[in-house]
C-alpha cells in the first residue's frame, strides 16, 4: 500500500479582517451583566443577526475532557442561561458528572462576543415542560426517537423510530415530555462582553460575580 502523501500546509494568515464598528466603555455598560446581554441580544435581533440565539456550549466530563457543539438558548432569566437537551447525551453526561459550563455567542455582522462561564444543573420539571411544549411537533416526536449521542446503524433505523414514535402518539392531542430530556440552566459566574477594536485593540469586559453582586473590569485584548 503506497503511503499517503501529505497536503502542503494551509496558510491561513491572509483571512482576515478588520473590526472597528464600534467601542465598549465601562460608563455605558449595565451593572448587571444580564440586563447587558438582553441589550445587546436586542441589538443582534435588530440587526438580522442570522440566527441570534445560536451559542457554543462547552462542557467536560470527569477527567477533564472537553467538548463543545452549537446549541439554541431558549431563555434568559434573573438566574441564567437555559438550553434544552436529552440528559443521556454526551453534554447531558459531562454535566451529571462535572456540572459546569461555558457558552459562547458570536455575533459578527455586530464585530461582537458574549463569554459566560458558570454552574449547570438542570431546569425544574415545570420549566422543562414549559420549553419541550413550545417545540413544534415534530421535534417533540424527535425528542423522543432520537438516543442522542449514541451509535446509530443507519439514517432508516432513525426514521423508522420517528415513525414508531408518531403512530404511538398519533391519536394524542399532546405529545408528553420523555423523562430524559428537558432544560439546563447555566448560573453565570462571569460573563465576559468582546467588542471588536481596531489594530486587534479589542474592548473586553467582564462582570465577575462577587457575594454581593457584581464587579465590572477592563481585560486586555
């Protein structure tokens, strides 16, 4: 067997672009780094951010190994950042066995980031019904077809189960929530705001949570 000839390197170093729309001061920023986010979440609604509410979640399991994939948020509230997922996921274990968090949101057409880092459990039963009775059909059936994360034969047998799925519920008017899926909720402990600068002169803030409420500092780019 002849021995695989590897590619030359890629050089990357001409994708790039500059940032400058606009700056952060620690003078306009709310006290509180989750009325700041709904501020700026507004701001990516107004724009046309494609897709506004899409974030990158990162979690580890028990002996640090790390992952991340791009999830919705589906609320913020008072208590943090809520995601909806199957529990015997991959994310759904690293969390059962190291319960913590981060998430990442990108909004480029805005040259903006929003960095939260912190402690996940999940939602009440309550709020976990009230997310999963907000998907479309569809999805609700999917919640409940779909072994997510586990080793699938073929796209068939995943069709097939869906299809199993939507006779058995097919005379219901509602489709019940699977005990195995349902919200978690991400209690910040630091959310970092990323402002593109000029010259790579970006603008960081970060809100740190203290006892008694927040403290607001400038990072270096």
């Amino acid at each position: 067997m002849m021995a695989r000839v590897p590619r030359p390197p890629r050089d990357l170093t001409g994708i790039r672009r500059e940032y400058g729309l606009q700056r952060l001061d620690e003078e306009l920023a709310d006290p509180d780094p989750l009325v700041q986010f709904d501020l700026w979440f507004g701001d990516a609604v107004a724009t046309g951010v494609p897709d506004p509410n899409a974030m990158t979640v990162a979690t580890a399991d028990a002996d640090g190994r790390v992952s991340a994939r791009t999830v919705l948020l589906k609320w913020i509230d008072a208590d943090g950042f809520v995601f909806a997922t199957n529990y015997r996921s991959r994310k759904g274990a690293d969390i059962a066995a190291n319960p913590h968090a981060a998430l990442t949101f990108y909004w480029r057409e805005l040259e903006r980031q929003v960095c939260v880092v912190g402690a996940a459990a999940r939602t009440s039963r309550e709020e976990s019904d009230e997310i999963f009775a907000a998907r479309p059909r569809e999805a609700q059936l999917a919640a409940w077809a779909s072994a997510q994360s586990a080793v699938l034969d073929d796209r068939e047998t995943l069709e097939e189960r869906v299809a199993d799925v939507a006779e058995r519920y097919a005379g219901h008017d509602e489709v019940p929530r699977p005990p195995h899926w349902g919200g978690i909720r991400v209690v910040p402990e630091t959310v970092e705001f990323w402002q593109g600068g000029t010259a790579r002169l970006h603008d960081r803030l970060r809100y740190r949570r203290l006892r008694n409420g927040w403290r607001l500092e400038r990072l270096s780019p």
